[in-house]
C-alpha cells in the first residue's frame, strides 16, 4: 500500500468517524432501547448498523454517476459539501450531535415504529453529513477501485467501531460521565471544521486550475 493510498485512507477514517460520531448516538441509544431486554437490544443495534452501512455503501458506489447525471463537477460539490460540514460541525463545538445528523422528530418514537431504521440508521448514524462525507470521498476517488474498495472496507470499519461504542453504551456514559462526552465531541467539532475547510480549499484550488487549463 503506497503513502497516498494510505493518506487517503486515514483521512477518510477519521472524517467519517467524526461525522457518524458514536460517542454522540450512545446516549440517545440507551434512551431509546431503555425498555428493551438485552437480546432485543442487540438485535436493534444489529440491523441499525447494518441499514446504516448499507445507504453508506449505496452513496459510495452510486455517488460518482449520480454527479455525472446531474452535471455536478468534483469542484462544486468539493465546496458545497466542505460548507455543509463546516455548519454542522458548529453544534459540536458546543457539545451538541452534529446539526446535519440530528433527528428532526422526537427521537423516542411511536409504538410499534422501528426505531432500527428511524432515528438509529437513518439520520443518526447515516443522516446527510455521512452522505455528503461519502459523496465527498467517492469523487476523491473517481474511478481508482483501490480507493473505493479502501472506503468501503473504512466504512465497515467505522461501524464496526460504533457498534463496539453502542454495545456498551449505557456502561461507557456511566464511565465517562456526560461533562467528558462533551469535551470529547468539542474536540471532534474541530477536527471536522478543519477538514471541512480544507475540502473547500481544494475545491476552489482545483477550480481555478481548471479554469487556468481551459483559458
């Protein structure tokens, strides 16, 4: 594996770990399966990890051609999405869950609705900042199927983590307490801010060599 290959790989590690955020989902986790047993517990948390990893996965392999059709260029998109991410990092930094992945709805749900699917998989753990982080990542990739198939194995690989992070949940907030939690996510607020800036550094820089190249 060459330095690059690896560069991308950790950048796109951290980016989606930040954004997928599980220390953030735990809480809202133990709220939600709080009357459930354990094995009904680890099946929720089963399926809504592995619903999660599957639009994940959908927008990786689909994002490119889906710009393509649009007639969206890498640049814009680079730009449009380092924006969206600067904002939802801002909550963050506040110790808040990441604006863009945040449920529009009250999170504890009505009875009978599959709280796997809705809030846990979708916007909790794959809500819009994970898409547009993957959409982003895809077009950094293009066509090269090393760098997919890496983004689809760091993909797995963050969910495998979360599902760790989930799994203990309840004993980890005990642990940590939720002043620590909110320092943690302060921290992970910058991260993402400063990756989002550069997503649009790089947007503008290429644009501008583009241009350069067709004048």
């Amino acid at each position: 594996m060459d330095e690059s290959l690896l560069q991308f790989g950790l950048k796109a590690l951290v980016t989606l770990f930040v954004v997928v955020d599980p220390l953030g989902v735990a809480p809202s986790f133990v709220a939600l399966t709080g009357e459930m047993g354990v094995l009904e517990r680890r099946k929720t948390l089963a399926r809504a990890l592995f619903i999660a990893f599957g639009v994940t996965l959908f927008f990786l392999l689909g994002g490119h051609a889906l710009l393509s059709y649009l007639g969206v260029t890498v640049y814009a998109f680079a730009i449009s999405g380092g924006i969206l991410l600067f904002i939802a990092s801002l909550p963050m930094l506040f110790g808040q869950r990441p604006g863009l992945q945040s449920p529009e709805r009250d999170e504890k749900g009505a009875i009978g609705e599959d709280i796997a699917i809705f809030p846990l998989a979708i916007p909790l753990l794959s809500g819009p900042g994970t898409i547009t982080t993957i959409l982003l990542l895809a077009n950094q990739a293009g066509a090269n199927l090393t760098r997919i198939g890496t983004l689809a194995l760091v993909s797995a690989g963050v969910y495998l983590i979360s599902w760790c992070v989930l799994y203990g949940g309840e004993r980890l907030m005990a642990r940590l307490g939720e002043g620590k939690v909110r320092i943690i996510t302060r921290v992970l607020g910058i991260v993402l801010a400063a990756l989002a800036v550069q997503y649009v550094l790089n947007g503008v820089g290429g644009y501008y060599e583009w241009l350069t190249q067709r004048s």
